[in-house]
C-alpha cells in the first residue's frame, strides 16, 4: 500500500558501478519503484531507496572513498544475497525471467514451506524472491 509502509528493522544497500542503470533495471526487471533518489558525484548517485511492497533496499554508486564498499562486479563471487517477500512469486519470476534476468535457481520450496527463486541483476548482485519468510520456526 502506497505511504503506509511501517519502518523496516534491517535494510540492505549495495552499490553499483552504474547505479542510475540499476535503479532503472530493478525496476523494470524485479519492479522496484524509486522512492528517493540523490545525485552524486560524476553523474552517479549518491543516495537512493526503493521500494516493492513493504520490502525497501538502498543503493548509491561506487566512491572512492569508500574502498570496503564494491560493486558485486568487483568481486570474484558474492557472499551475500537480497531476499524479498513478493504477492504473486510465479508472475514475479516469470516478469524477470521475461526481462532478462539471470534466474539461477527456478521457483523451489524451502525446508520450512514456502518458495523462493535466484536470480542476478545486471550488476551479478544475488536476489532472492520468495512467497513468504517464517519468523518463528
């Protein structure tokens, strides 16, 4: 629902060698919206937050100044991914599948009852859209 989203405990941010093309991307690959965006130095951005329902994430480009903060290009392998709780998971997947996300790992049930999919984005950052998240096991 549009402003009524609650302040969420644990928020990811990544950063991207060209974060105007990923905030572009995640949004019409995995349907993020922006809802704030910054401009940074050299045409990058030095802030932004995105939404998808109640799931939020920020991004900014890569700083110099910030050498312990690289773009999943950067990197031999990522350590880490983003899950994100979405409404319908099959039309999810088949909208990035459709938009040229790397999909990894096709829609699978999980241990604990619910069904998630992998794939990349643009950058090789991990994503991972799941039909809901247990809590409390």
């Amino acid at each position: 629902m549009e402003g009524s989203m609650s302040t969420p405990l644990v928020v990811p941010f990544l950063r991207y060698q060209d974060a105007p093309a990923a905030i572009e991307w995640l949004g019409k690959v995995f349907g993020f919206r922006p809802v704030l965006t910054l401009p940074g130095g050299k045409g990058g951005v030095g802030y932004a937050r995105l939404a998808l329902g109640d799931a939020v994430v920020m991004l900014a480009s890569v700083r110099d100044s910030e050498p312990y903060l690289r773009s999943a290009l950067d990197l031999p392998a990522v350590s880490q991914g983003v899950f994100v709780v979405v409404e319908d998971l099959e039309a999810h997947y088949e909208q990035a599948s459709a938009m040229g996300a790397e999909i990894v790992l096709d829609i699978e049930a999980t241990p604990e009852g619910t069904r998630v999919y992998l794939a990349f984005d643009l950058e090789g950052q991990l994503w991972a859209f799941g039909d809901g998240f247990v809590v409390d096991g």
